[in-house]
C-alpha cells in the first residue's frame, strides 16, 4: 500500500500543521509559506465557534483570494476541543496590510468578527510553516485520506544542517518503498526549531501498521536511531482528523499528494 505524508502540527494542524486544494502559485515557489492557527474552543461555546468559522471567517477568506483552507481537529487522543487551521500565504508582506481579513472587510466587521472568536476560544497561537520540497517525495495522484499523523521533531540548536543532511541521503530509500511524505519547516513562531512530518491515513486500522521511517528504512532503523543521536531532541506524535465543515478549498479533495493542504 502507498502510504502518505504531508506535514502539522499540529498540530497540525494541527499542524501540527494537511486539505485538498487546487494548485496554489505562491511568490515562494520552492519554500511557499503557510500560515497554521491552533485554537482552544471552550466547550459551551463551539457551535457558536463553528458558526463564525463558517459563516463570518470563510467566505471574508474567500473574497480576499485565499484559495483554500484546511481544518483539523484532534482524533481520539488529545484535546477534543483543538482545532487547527492551514492557510497560504503568498509572502510575509501580506501582514504588512493587516492580512487577508483586513483586505476583505472593513475595521468594523474585522473587529465584530475578532471579538465573536475572541469568546468562543480559551487559547490561541500561531506559527508559519515552509514547505521543504527538495526534503519531500510527492505523488500527483495521492489524496482523499481524511486522517493524518503527525510527527514533530525538535531539532537541537545547531544542528540543522546534519537533520537536513539526513533526510537528504535517505530520500532514495523512500523513493524505492513507494512511499509518499512531505517535509515542513516550522519557520516562525514560539518554541523550538521543529520540523513535522505527516502520514495520512483512511482509517485507525492503518495505524497499526510500521511508521513512514521503519516502513522505509526497515532493517536499518537502527542506523537511523544512531544518525539522529544528538540531533533529534524529541518527538511527539499526534492524530488529527480534517474537519470538511470548517474547510474550504477548490476541488473538495482531502490531501495534495504531500503538500499540507
């Protein structure tokens, strides 16, 4: 079986940090941005979250010509009540004119807007993510899995160029396992230089089955283990669901065969 992976966190979504999408041009063609919003919906207060998603947020999202935006919310294990929110970003200017939500609304609804999410969340933050391409192994043809698992890794200070040197020599052990995966950079943002990995799945049952890592590597997990040490300081797993109510792209699809949409 092909397996997948587009990177959150989410936390993604969240990420960590991934719905389907039309394909998107971005100004950063090998490095595009992505903007991630995880948020903490009191538990009294989500339909009236869902609501101003739905009816408020997504289409002034759409009027400012955001092509799409991806929705997860945790599966099973974690807080029920995250939910994490993926958009694009053409470059960092855009914050320059007050984002997307002030291009298609005037300070009055913005502020309306503001204020309704404002008591219907207990906590919010957000980071931008880069997707890393030439650490990736696309596939046009994957899509439609509406849960993913995301890894994220904390990179010691340092010691980037080693992780990214990593993943490099081992692109070609993926390649000959068929195996489909995307790489993200969290680029800004609080905490640690973390990078996630995202492994998209149909269902619980898959999950059952080897990681994308023993998947691909298989007998030698243990060069793995010995090449990270002293690179990889932690790693955390989680499982996020798409949530297609609070999500919007243009074709309707799931996933991008490794992109985090």
């Amino acid at each position: 079986m092909k397996r997948h992976v587009v990177g959150s966190v989410v936390a993604v979504v969240v990420a960590l940090l991934v719905s389907g999408s039309a394909p998107v041009t971005l100004a950063q063609e090998t490095m595009p941005w992505m903007r991630v919003d995880i948020m903490e919906v009191i538990p009294e207060e989500l339909n009236e979250f869902i609501e101003v998603q739905v009816e408020r947020v997504n289409p002034a999202l759409r009027r400012a010509g955001v092509p799409w935006r991806s929705a997860w919310r945790t599966a099973e294990f974690g807080n029920l009540y995250e939910r994490m929110f993926v958009t694009p970003m053409n470059d960092l200017s855009e914050l320059d004119r007050g984002g997307p939500l002030a291009f298609a609304l005037d300070r009055r609804e913005r502020e309306g807007i503001d204020e309704r999410v404002r008591r219907t969340v207990s906590g919010h933050r957000s980071y931008a993510l880069r997707y890393r391409p030439e650490l990736s192994v696309e596939s046009p043809n994957a899509g439609g899995l509406a849960l993913a698992w995301i890894t994220t890794l904390e990179v010691a200070p340092g010691r980037l160029a080693d992780w990214q040197a990593f993943m490099r020599e081992r692109l070609p052990l993926f390649r000959g396992q068929n195996v489909v995966f995307g790489m993200y950079e969290r680029y800004l943002g609080s905490g640690a230089a973390v990078w996630q990995l995202v492994e998209n799945h149909s269902s619980f049952t898959e999950l059952n089955d080897p990681t994308i890592m023993q998947l691909a590597l298989g007998a030698r997990t243990s060069d793995t283990a010995a090449g990270l040490a002293g690179v990889v300081l932690s790693v955390e797993r989680t499982v996020l669901r798409y949530d297609p109510e609070l999500s919007f792209s243009g074709t309707g699809a799931v996933s991008d065969g490794g992109r985090f949409r």
